[in-house]
C-alpha cells in the first residue's frame, strides 16, 4: 500500500514542456487519471495526456485553458475489454489565482468546461461509437516549477 501511495503521489507531478511566445504559454503534459467514487467501482488507474496554455492578464491572474484525453482501462472486464476503447476527454477553461511570485508559483485553478465519456467498439464487422457530455466545473491546487526558460513542471491536484 505504501508503494503504490508513494508512486501516486509521484505521478501527480506532471511535467509539461511549455513554449513561450510572448505572454502566451502552451504546453503538453501526460499523467494519470485516478478514478474515485463510483467511477473507480469500473475504472483502474489510467493514463493521460493533453495540452494547455495559460495567458496572464496581471501579476497574479492567468486565464487558462487545457484539454485533455484519457484512456480508460476497465476492471474486472473479462471478455468485454477485448475490442472496446473506453475513453475520457475534457475540455475546459477558467481562471488560475498565482498566491506567490517566487521562483515556484503556486496556484489555484477553477476550471469550467465539458466532459465526454466514450466508447469505441467493433462488432461482426461495424464500427460503434457511443458517448456522452456533461459540463462541470473542476477546482484545482498546484505549483509551477520551472526548469529552464522552455520547461516547466506543473504539479497539481
């Protein structure tokens, strides 16, 4: 238990290269998505990937902007599993809140965006895809820690 807590709590530091082209920053990062709830009862951990920019409008303020897709992996799937792609892809926008300007910043995000659940499949030769949006709002806390003029870890949750 002790293992997979301390790689979780790893993983959450998802590195993105960033390219800055005046004020905008865009930049692509990967991690993991961990399901909770009643979404965790069909989903196992997952990988991530997406891109992001972010603008910032004053010192502490940053409008910012991400979308991200996730592959799914069931549990305790069996035989179903096999020729189905079940996927997660967020698209969202909102406010980031800079708290210091120091080397790091450190940062509270509230995001507002939709949020499409999916899946992909083929059965005696035809293709299906079926899906669904919902819109939401994800809040999040992090740091922005850069590494060079071009890189930036972002970490957050």
């Amino acid at each position: 238990m002790k293992k997979l807590l301390v790689v979780l709590t790893l993983l959450t530091f998802i590195p993105s290269l960033n390219f800055a082209q005046q004020n905008l920053t865009l930049g692509i990062f990967g991690g993991v998505i961990i399901p909770t709830g009643t979404f965790a009862d069909g989903f196992n951990l997952s990988p991530t990937v997406g891109v992001e920019s972010y603008y910032p409008v004053d010192k502490n303020i940053d409008i910012v902007a991400d979308i991200g897709y996730s592959f799914l992996s069931l549990k305790n799937a069996g035989n179903l599993a096999t020729g189905y792609n079940f996927y997660y892809l967020e698209s969202s926008g909102g406010v980031r809140l800079n708290m210091m300007q120091a080397k790091q910043k450190f940062f509270i995000e509230a995001l507002i965006g939709g949020y499409t659940y999916g899946v992909n499949y083929t059965s005696n030769g035809t293709s299906y895809s079926n899906s669904t949006t919902s819109f939401g709002l994800n809040t999040w806390v992090g740091v922005l820690i850069p590494l060079s003029q071009q890189i930036v870890i972002t970490a957050k949750c």
